[in-house]
C-alpha cells in the first residue's frame, strides 16, 4: 500500500512538473535570451569591439527603460494562454519566479562589467553584492510589474469568455 502512495505521489509531482514546464518554457527561453545579450553587451562587445559595444549598450539600455515592461506584459499573457488550469496564486507564483530569474540576469550583468575589466575570481559576494545594482532591481521589478499585469488581463479575459 506504501509503494502504491509513493507511485501515485511520483506520477503526480511528474505530471505537474511537465505542466509548470510547458507553460513556462516560453519565458525561459526568453530568459536565455536576455542572459545571451547582456553577455554580448557588457562583456564580448566591449572587449572586442568598441563600436558594436556602442550599439549594444544602445540596444540593452532601450531594452532595460521600456522593453522590459513590453515583454513582460506579452510573456504574462502567453503563460496564461499556455497552462491549462490557472489559478490567481499560480499567476502570482509565476511571477515572482520571474521576478528571481530576472534579477538574477540583472545580476550578471553586473558580473560581466566588472569581469571584462578586470580578470577576478567569481565569487558567490560579488554575485550577492550585483544584486542591489540599480538597473538589476529596474528590470526585476519592472518585469514583475508587467507580468502580473499580462497575466491578470489574460486571466480575466479566459474568465469571461468561459
């Protein structure tokens, strides 16, 4: 009876997992996205060419001052159409990991600053130091923010349509 709770436990937590990776697998690709160009723009770019350093400083600030609450707001909308059976705490849940994915982004970008200009040892401090830089809680909270908002409009719209 024992193994028979336990398999039955498996199947469940499985079976949730595969739905929480679904649905949220269009922001984790975006979240790789953002990873790669705030590696291009605060690291290789810079380094190796200053020319596409100007751009890309361009393009990322563009992105950190409007396009963090444009795509927020459309990934929060697209999360909701994507899960099957949302609820006001799970649209909250999904944000607030996006909120900790984001911050952890606008933390590298602090780390591969400060990484280009000087060759150091990458240490857990300086990860938890990047943390309270201004443009990483900007974009953390922005995409908190806008999110939620995308997931509360999308979430109302499935609830009177139905």
């Amino acid at each position: 009876a024992l193994n028979y709770h336990r398999r039955i436990l498996f199947t469940e937590i499985f079976s949730y997992s595969r739905k929480f990776v679904r649905t949220y697998s269009p922001f984790l690709v975006y979240f790789v996205c953002v990873a790669l160009a705030y590696f291009l723009c605060f690291y290789l770019f810079p380094k190796y060419n200053a020319a596409l350093a100007y751009l890309g400083f361009l393009i990322i600030y563009t992105y950190i001052d409007i396009g963090v609450f444009i795509l927020g707001f459309f990934m929060g909308k697209i999360i909701v159409k994507r899960s099957i059976d949302i609820s006001f705490l799970l649209c909250l849940i999904y944000a607030l990991i996006s909120f900790g994915l984001m911050l952890l982004i606008g933390s590298l970008k602090y780390v591969f600053y400060d990484y280009m200009y000087s060759n150091f040892t990458f240490t857990f401090s300086i990860f938890i130091e990047s943390l309270g830089d201004r443009d990483s809680l900007f974009v953390s909270i922005g995409t908190l923010i806008s999110f939620f908002i995308g997931e509360i409009v999308e979430y109302i719209n499935n609830k009177s349509n139905s």
